[in-house]
C-alpha cells in the first residue's frame, strides 16, 4: 500500500489528470473540424442544384423563404458557432470541476487526519489550483475570440460579471501561489489572502447556473456539482468550532 500512496502523491498520478481534459478538448475540435470537411460538400451540392432547378422561378415567397432556410441550415458558420459553444461549455466545466476538487482537499484533510490517501493527494492541492486557472484562461479566452469588444457588449449581463469576478479572484490566487509570495507575505497573511478564494463558491454557483440558456435542470446540477464543497465546508467548521469549545 506504502506504493500505491507513493504513486498518489507523485507526478505520475497528477500530470495525466492535468493533461487529459486539453487532449479531450483537442479531440472535440479535430473530430468536428474532420466532420464539418466531410459534410460541407454535400450541402453545397445540394444548394446548386436547387439553384438551377427551373421550379424555384415559379414558387411563392413563402415556398422559397423555407427552401432557403434548408439550405442555410447545417453551413459552416453553423458549425463553427456550435463547436465554439461545445468548447466554450467544456472549458468552463473542466475549471469548474478543478475549482471542487482543490476546495474539497483541505476540509478532507481536515476532517480525515490519518488517511493516507487523502494525505498523498493533498500534495497536489497546487498543481490542481494551477490546472483550475489554466482552463479558466482558456474558457475566457475561447469566449473573448472577437476581443474585448465581446466582454464590453455583454458585461451588463449579470452571469458574464459573475464569471469576471470570479476570474479575477482565481487570478490572484494563482499569482501568489508560490514559495516566493509566501516567504515574503508571512504565513498567516499568505493565508488570509487565499480565503478570498472561498467568494469565488456563490460568484461560480451563480455563472455556471444561469449562463446562457437557463434552466431548471441547469440549476439543479450545478447544485449537485458544488453539494460536496458546500457540506464538506460545513462538517469542517463544525468540527473547529467543536474543538475550540473543547480546549476553552
């Protein structure tokens, strides 16, 4: 067992879980964009021929306001917006994933002292926060393809300053999340700082829950992703509390 928990707590067993979402979301893009050049041939064929059909100079507007809608539908305009959504949504779910598990760490350390388990993955509580900054960069920068002018036009709306917010906050956190700052801060004041971290929970339940098309379901499971940082925060103040009443 003393190897299994050795390998846990290695580079071995962090790197994979690291790299595996960027090559999953390589995969997506190469997969549509392999799909999209094998489908686009077939709709522009399909287009001329309906152009040269001598029928369509004799239907009504209705008639041919729906042929061309037929024909615009599946274009690759539409695929890129729907790849770029799909990568978009990943992104964001992969940091948000990331974010959980480098909140759930600590209180598991808290509350199971002597599990060796949860000890030897606690070593990569900062490689993890890293990887949650890293696809937070990548799904802002993946929504902000058409520059600042994207975020300017819809800041107004209260998911997309939620998700700022919430960025700006992993932003410090990640900056000062070396051995330098630390020495430097002081250890007490390093650690007040990274409890801002802790804002970033409602700002994240929020952006996830209502951005884009909202829904009850959307709600519900964002809810069920962020119950275990939720109830694991609990049990561990709980337990400090219980502990200081015990020494006072």
């Amino acid at each position: 067992m003393k190897g299994f928990f050795r390998f846990v707590g290695s580079r071995r067993f962090s790197i994979p879980l690291i790299v595996g979402p960027f090559l999953y979301l390589s995969w997506v893009f190469y997969s549509n964009q392999h799909e999209e050049s094998k489908n686009l041939p077939e709709a522009e064929g399909k287009i001329e021929t309906e152009e040269f059909d001598t029928s369509l100079f004799t239907v009504t507007d209705e008639e041919f306001q729906q042929a061309t809608s037929k024909a615009d539908s599946g274009t690759q305009q539409d695929l890129v917006v729907n790849l770029h959504e799909k990568i978009t949504d990943d992104t964001g779910n992969i940091a948000v994933a990331y974010f959980i598990c480098v909140l759930c760490l600590t209180p598991l350390k808290i509350l199971l002292r002597r599990n060796k388990l949860i000890s030897a993955l606690n070593r990569h509580r900062r490689t993890v926060g890293l990887a949650c900054f890293f696809y937070t960069m990548l799904h802002l920068a993946i929504y902000l393809t058409n520059g600042l002018k994207t975020l300017w036009d819809e800041i107004t709306r209260l998911y997309i300053a939620a998700g700022f917010s919430a960025f700006a906050i992993l932003l410090v956190m990640a900056l000062t999340s070396n051995n330098w700052t630390q020495r430097k801060m002081g250890g007490r004041k390093w650690k007040k700082l990274h409890r801002i971290v802790y804002i970033a929970i409602p700002i994240l339940i929020y952006h996830r829950a209502f951005a884009g098309k909202v829904s009850a379901e959307t709600i519900r499971e964002t809810f069920i992703w962020f119950s275990p940082v939720i109830i694991l925060q609990i049990l561990r103040i709980w337990k400090q509390i219980k502990e200081q009443k015990a020494r006072a």
